[in-house]
C-alpha cells in the first residue's frame, strides 16, 4: 500500500496560490476493459479492517476521551449544550435498555419524525449499539406535506414500534394521521394533543443492566442498522436498508482516503439532514468514527436560515466541511463582507467537500479568490459520486483530480463497472459498503442490480482521459434524464444543466432543461429571488412583478445568447427560457427537502408551462437566447 502524502501546491490544476497541504492516501485503479466495451476497475490499494458495529466507536472514545464534546446544538437561549463521549455512551446503554424492553427490533423499529438535534443523536446511538433498526425520516413529510402520503407509506412498510419527535405539538397532526393508536408516542417536548405520549427524559432514565450487553454483542456486520428512505423522485420513497457492515466499511473507506483524519480529531459544523446518508451517515459516522466534535448547525443553505449558519461559523472553525453547493452559494456574499467570518472559516479547515449536485465554476472560483486573499492558499474542494445505497462513498476525487464535475475513482474495498448503456458508460458498484436492497420491496432490489450483482447508480461517467484512467471520471449526466431531439440528436443533460447554470448566475437557483422530440432545447428556470430584486429593484413586489422585470430578463437573454453562442450545436445550445413564480414542491416529487431537483416529475406536472415553453407565436413571458 502506497504511504499516504501531502498532495503538492500544483495539485488542484489552477493558477494562483498554493494549496494548502493535506495528507491523502493513495488512489489508484487496476483496469479491465472487455470486448463489449464493459470496464471493470478495482481499487488497488486494499481496505483495512473495521468494526463489526459503528457503536464500538463510541465505547472506545467513551474510554479514551471521556469528556470531549461528541455532539453540540443550540439551546433555546442560543448556547451550545454539549454531549460528551462518556455521556453519549451512558446515554445509548440507558435508552437501548428501553427500546428493548419495548420489543423493538428490525421488524418493529424506532422512527424518528424531526430533525437534527441532540436526542435525535442519542436515540440513534442507542438504537445502533441494542441492534434496534431505526427510520430517520424526513421532517418535510409531517410539516410540509399536505396529504401525509409518503408519511403514511413508509410507516405502512416498516411498522414501526415506537415514533419520536422533538415537539408533540408541531408535528401532532402527522401522528395523528398516520400512527395506529397502538405505536408508542415519545416527544421531547409537548405531548402530542388527545394522544397518550411518552416523555424522552423517561427513556433516559432507565437503569441500564446486562441485557444492554448482550444484545450489543449479538449485534454482527449483517444487523439492519437503519432504513433509509430516498426521496421518492419516481414514485413513493424506497427504503434502502443500512446494515452495521455498510456504516463501517464505509468509514474505514473515507480514512483510508482522507489521511488526515487519522492526525486530529475532526471538528465539524453540519446542517445536512440525519434522514439523509449524506448528513445521516457520511457526517455523523465521521464524527463518532475519529473521535471528533460535531456542531449541529442550525442554518440552512437558504435565504432565510444562512444567518443562523454564519453566526456558528464565527464561532466554530471546522477541520473538514462539507456542503451542497447551494450551501456555498449562500456562504459566499458573507465571505467577502465579513474578515472575522472568513478567518474563522478558512482557519483550521483542510478540506472542502460538495455533494448533492455539481459545482458551478463560479462558485469554485469564489472560494478559491476568498481562501487566497484571507491566508495565501486555497483549500482542497473535492466531491465524489455515492448514493443512500453505497452509504454513501464510492468514488472520489483525489489527488491531482480537483475541477468541477471530477467525481475520481473507486475508493478501498469497491469495484466499478461501467456498462455501455445508450452510447454511454453507466457505473455500478460492488463492495462492503453497497446496501443488500429495500425493506420488504424485493421486486425493486431486483430492478436495482444487474446480473453480476452490481448496484446501477443511474449515472454516466467518462474518462478525463482515455489514455490514462489514473486522472479519474468525469461525471457524465443521469442516464435516464438524457433525451433526443427531433433531430436524433441526444442531449446529456447533466453536463449541460451545469454549463447553464454558471451561465445564469446569479439568477437562476436551478434548472430544468425541455426538448425531448422537440426541435431545440428550452429551459425552465427556478430563479434566486434574491438576486432578481436585487437587479430589478423591486425589494417588496411579489414574485410574479419581480420576474417580468425588463431588467431582470434582459440579463437572462444575455447570459442566454452568450451560452448559445459557446455551444456547438443543437444538443448544447439552450434556445429559449421560461422563469417559474411556483417553487418546486416536495408533495409533487419535484425537489427533495435537501434541494435536489427531480427533472422528469417537474417537467410531467408542468406541461403546460413546457407548452407555453415551445408555443408559436412565443409567448411574452418565454425568453429567446439571440
């Protein structure tokens, strides 16, 4: 195994200013290529050993760390209440004693309704080390929805045994509507209205003996940890189970990798939801895996909520971040205007790390401009391709492979195939950390492997170079997004879905681009509010005044007529635009509580705005690129 090094200042491929040193490990491929095109890739380098349960983690630093701060969150005054190792691991004994006394089990797990927070983290640590599988889900189904649809589903397939909430009162109409009387109720606060409930400090208090150990040591590599639910973008939410193996492989993967979390406890700040494998099991198990502190942000990558996650960057100097790129978005105008801010920020962080949607270059520039002027070097920013079936890291970027859309190659432990599918390569993945299937949906597990056994990921990925597969994969669009035109001509969405967007920035929050059979591509645009009343002038006007702006929509056709005039044909130029009032909606499987746009489901519930779109004579409102 190659000894892992500080990657060097030419590294990252840009001018400028170095970049800052961080130990990598090692990240090479050995490549098979077969006649039909198919290409195999192992990890050369092996994976080291690993646990049999994430929670020995935290008996080992329980032991060796006592006091150190595990997990911290805001209280309602707006000061940190903390969790040591020592308490978190008391804390998991006390409240897995309960849910076994309960009867709680993989058949009859635990579900979580709310958010982040520090119960949320011990309810999970407890469920983790009593072998009790626990459903994270997502709040947005209980608070957002309307109809409690995928809510009523995903209690309808895992029949739960217990549900908690932080708040009984906020999400009391979600129970009420989807929990049988029979199901325990537990809340931190506020019981559930005209509903028998549980306080959670009763759970904690129960005296932890022998049956806590033993079930803890029955707990083995195949124990269903978890259920995840995906975001239903193709119907109602698949729930992907999580085994102990997955949790751990994966976060011996990530060290093998990241070298330098080996060199200190990491110090995190992290708004990304539990209910997803991104915040739930990347993040969190990162943490608890080396030892280090996580902050609970609560921030969020929007307008309203980026505030609260400034104020913690001010106070917290993270080690590693992480973010979609929204979240980076959003950061940036605070960056340039506040030094205190971004000294705190660029401070002790070796890595910058984005997932959950590619990087415009506009963003990725911005940091590296910020991060140059604050300390003279710029901060490695890497992403990579996983998935809530891969736990989630799979592929990385590495060493000498920074730059937008590089998703890197496949980490320790995993195999890569790529399979030609419709002129494309599309990868699917081998190893410890891949998910066995969907709770009680064998028909879907069946769908979501080939016949070798491999998980398909739906993405396309290509060479950065054909000749020299050690400069890693590019990301190359999902392969069921991808359309033709009337021309034949095939449009790869991904790739293209990017180049517009930092076209359009800072205008367009996200894009939906049109066109399958029709003679030129067209876009639907999710607009920046923000930024659009910035340049129309229009503070206080509603949505609909501020994006029929002639303002606003002149710099939209210009931005449009200069992408038009990069692209070298039908299949990249973007022809005309449309600016959407409506944002999209999570009960329609438009978006994701995370952000993630579904660009089938939000083109199948707008066809009528996709009319107006390619309507003749056009429309007013439809912008044309010159």
């Amino acid at each position: 195994m190659t000894a892992p090094r500080p990657i060097s200042m030419t590294d990252q491929g840009r001018v400028g200013h170095r970049l800052r040193p961080v130990r990598l490990g090692p990240l090479d491929v050995a490549v098979d290529r077969r006649a039909d095109g198919t290409v195999y890739l192992d990890a050369r380098h092996p994976l080291g050993a690993y646990p049999d349960r994430i929670t020995e983690r935290l008996a080992r630093w329980a032991n060796e760390a006592p006091e150190r701060t595990f997990m911290a969150a805001r209280d309602a005054r707006g000061e940190w209440r903390r969790l040591s190792y020592a308490a978190a691991l008391e804390g998991a004994r006390a409240i897995g004693t309960a849910l076994l006394a309960r009867g709680l089990s993989a058949e009859r797990p635990l579900m979580i309704l709310s958010g982040n927070d520090l119960e949320h983290a011990l309810l999970a640590l407890a469920a983790l080390h009593a072998g009790v599988a626990y459903v994270p889900v997502s709040p947005a189904y209980s608070l957002l929805s309307q109809d409690f649809a995928k809510l009523k589903h995903i209690v309808g397939l895992t029949t739960p045994g217990m549900v908690f909430a932080a708040d009984g009162r906020r999400f009391g109409r979600a129970i009420t509507a989807a929990f049988a009387a029979d199901i325990e109720v537990v809340t931190a606060r506020e019981a559930v209205p005209g509903r028998a409930t549980a306080p959670f400090a009763s759970l904690l208090a129960t005296p932890a003996g022998p049956d806590i150990d033993a079930a803890h040591a029955r707990v083995g590599p195949d124990t269903v940890a978890k259920i995840l639910f995906t975001s239903g973008s193709t119907g109602l939410p698949k729930g992907v189970i999580n085994t102990q193996r997955m949790l751990c492989a994966n976060q011996e993967q990530l060290v093998t990798q990241f070298s330098f979390l080996r060199d200190a406890a990491p110090v995190i700040l992290d708004w990304s939801p539990w209910h997803h494998t991104a915040g739930g099991n990347h993040n969190f198990n990162l943490a608890l895996y080396n030892g280090g502190t996580f902050h609970i942000d609560d921030g969020k990558p929007t307008p309203d909520a980026i505030h609260a996650t400034v104020r913690n960057l001010r106070e917290v100097s993270p080690t590693w971040y992480f973010n979609v790129p929204r979240g980076y978005d959003a950061l940036i105008p605070y960056l340039r205007e506040d030094r205190a801010l971004r000294e705190s920020f660029f401070r002790d962080v070796r890595m910058l790390y984005y997932a959950g949607a590619g990087m415009a270059q506009h963003t990725w520039d911005a940091l590296d401009e910020i991060a140059s002027s604050t300390y003279g070097e710029r901060i490695l920013m890497l992403t990579g391709l996983g998935a809530t079936e891969t736990a989630p890291f799979a592929l990385t970027a590495g060493e000498g492979m920074s730059g937008a859309g590089l998703v890197g190659l496949p980490v320790a432990g995993v195999r890569l195939k790529l399979a030609p599918v419709d002129g494309k390569l599309e990868a699917r993945v081998q190893g410890p950390n891949i998910t066995p299937g969907y709770w009680r949906q064998p028909e879907l597990t069946a769908k979501a492997f080939d016949e070798e056994g491999y998980y398909r990921f739906g993405d396309a990925l290509k060479f950065v170079d054909p000749d020299d597969e050690r400069k890693g994969l590019l990301f190359d669009g999902r392969v069921a997004e991808d359309f033709k035109l009337a021309t034949g001509t095939w449009v790869s969405v991904g790739p293209l879905r990017l180049k517009l967007l930092d076209a359009l920035a800072p205008y367009a929050q996200d894009v939906v681009l049109a066109g399958p059979d029709r003679d030129e591509i067209g876009a639907l645009i999710f607009p920046n509010l923000a930024a659009c009343r910035e340049i129309a002038g229009l503070a206080d006007a509603p949505p609909a005044a501020v994006l029929a702006d002639a303002k606003l929509r002149h710099a939209i056709q210009r931005r449009l007529s200069a992408l038009a005039g990069r692209s070298t044909g039908s299949s990249t130029k973007v022809a005309r635009a449309l600016l959407l009032a409506e944002p999209p909606s999570i009960d329609r499987g438009e978006a994701t509580d995370k952000g993630s746009l579904n660009q089938r489901a939000v083109l199948a519930n707008r066809a009528d705005l996709v009319a107006k779109l390619y309507a003749e004579p056009a429309a007013a409102e439809v912008i044309r690129a010159g």
